[in-house]
C-alpha cells in the first residue's frame, strides 16, 4: 500500500510525540533494574515486552480495516479524546504549578531502593526480569492503542503512525545507551502539553468523522483544531495559576 506523506505526517507526528513520552518513563524504570538487579534480566524483560507489542500491533491493527470506517473513526475518535483530554488536563495542571512536575531522576532513585530491599538475583533474576517486563508493557500497551488509534483514522495510516513510534522508540533506546541514566532533561510536561493537543485534535476529527460531518479542508482542519485546542489550554493554564495565586 503507498503511503500519501502529505496526508500522514500529522498521524507520524502524534505517534512518534506520544510514543517518545512513553518509552522515556519505561527506560527509567528499565535502568533502575539493569542498575541494581542486572543488565541481562532487564534487557531479557523489556525486550520480551516489545516483542509481545509488535505481535499485537500485527495481529490486530489489520483487524480494524474489516470494521466499517465510519464505526472505527466514531469508536477510536471519542477513546483517543478522552485519552488526550486526560493528558492535557495533567499538563496543564503542571503547568500551572498545581500538582507537580514528573521527576524521572526521583521516580529513578525510588524504583532502584525498592529493587535493592528485594531478595533472588543470579544469572536470570525474576524480579529484575518481571519488572522490567511490565513496564515496558503497561508504558506499551498504551503506545499500542495511539499507534492502532491513529492508524485506523484513514486507509494506510497505520503504516506511518507505527514507523513514528518505532523511531521514538530508537532514538529512546540510543539516548538510554549513550547517558546510561534517566532522561531528566526532555521537556516531558511539554511534550505531555503537546501530545495532549495533538491527540485531542485528532479525537475530535475523527468522531466528526465517523459522524459524517463535513470538514472544511478535509484533513487541514486538524491544524485548525490543534491551534483551537492549544489556544484553550494556554488560557487554561492562565486561569489555572491565578486562580491558585488567589486561593493562596
């Protein structure tokens, strides 16, 4: 099937955003083990995670293509806006100094003393392997949804949407290798903001979609809808801190 790039960039894009997030909060956890229990059970768990994602994507991405379009964009477009909005809501709240910031350096040292207090170990550690294993799954299974998400928004999205998450993937893996320590330096809350955006505007697309209405520019009204929702959640954040400033 040929890939219209002018038409599947957008999908690439949210994918690659909202798989980087991901996989940057399982490598930290991933590093904790390899660190403290041994680099073979976290490799052995992590990659044996991966392997059973790609088997899903395979087995039922393609599944979705026997599905009536218009069900899949309503079904997919209402779950991926509830998925943004639930990111988005966090950013902005961070944002705005209301809850706070993810600290991977912190979520790293807390995951490697609760390693260290566990007793086995040897040449196949369970517990370095299990851990490893689910959360590389649990951080997966929901780069698998926006990969499968994105994908069934349109007849051979699936193909780019899947390529954006394997190059976050890579470039996770590379940095994890290079630094040997947790990727405290992304902007995780911005890439948060962003993704939340992106997937919300690709939510409410695609419900429109399904619903049958008619977008002015067809898919170029996915900017208009990322602007629209980026602008509300810039406001929001501004309301958010002085409403926190007057409570204080």
């Amino acid at each position: 099937m040929m890939v219209n790039w002018a038409h599947a960039w957008p999908a690439a894009t949210a994918a690659f955003l909202a798989s980087l997030v991901e996989f940057v909060e399982a490598l930290t956890v991933v590093l904790a083990v390899g660190t403290v229990r041994g680099w073979r059970g976290a490799l052995v768990g992590a990659g044996s995670a991966v392997a059973v994602l790609l088997l899903a994507v395979v087995l039922f991405g393609p599944l979705l293509t026997h599905i009536p379009i218009a069900t899949v964009q309503l079904a997919v477009g209402t779950l991926l806006l509830l998925f943004g909005m639930r990111w988005l809501r966090k950013a902005i709240l961070r944002a705005a100094g209301i809850i706070p910031l993810h600290d991977e350096e912190g979520t790293f040292a807390k995951e490697s003393a609760f390693l260290r207090s566990l007793s086995g170990g040897g040449r196949w550690d369970k517990v370095g392997i299990a851990t490893a294993f689910k959360i590389t799954m649990l951080e997966g299974l929901e780069v698998v949804f926006i990969v499968v998400a994105v994908g069934a928004g349109g007849s051979g999205l699936l193909i780019p949407a899947s390529l954006g998450a394997l190059a976050a993937m890579l470039l996770v893996v590379i940095l994890g290798v290079l630094v040997h320590r947790p990727l405290a330096a992304i902007p995780e809350n911005a890439l948060k903001f962003i993704v939340g955006v992106l997937l919300s505007a690709f939510g409410v697309f695609w419900t429109g979609e399904g619903m049958d209405i008619a977008w002015p520019g067809k898919d170029w009204s996915i900017a208009g809808l990322v602007a629209g929702f980026l602008l509300i959640s810039l406001l929001a954040v501004r309301l958010c801190r002085r409403s926190a400033a007057v409570q204080s």
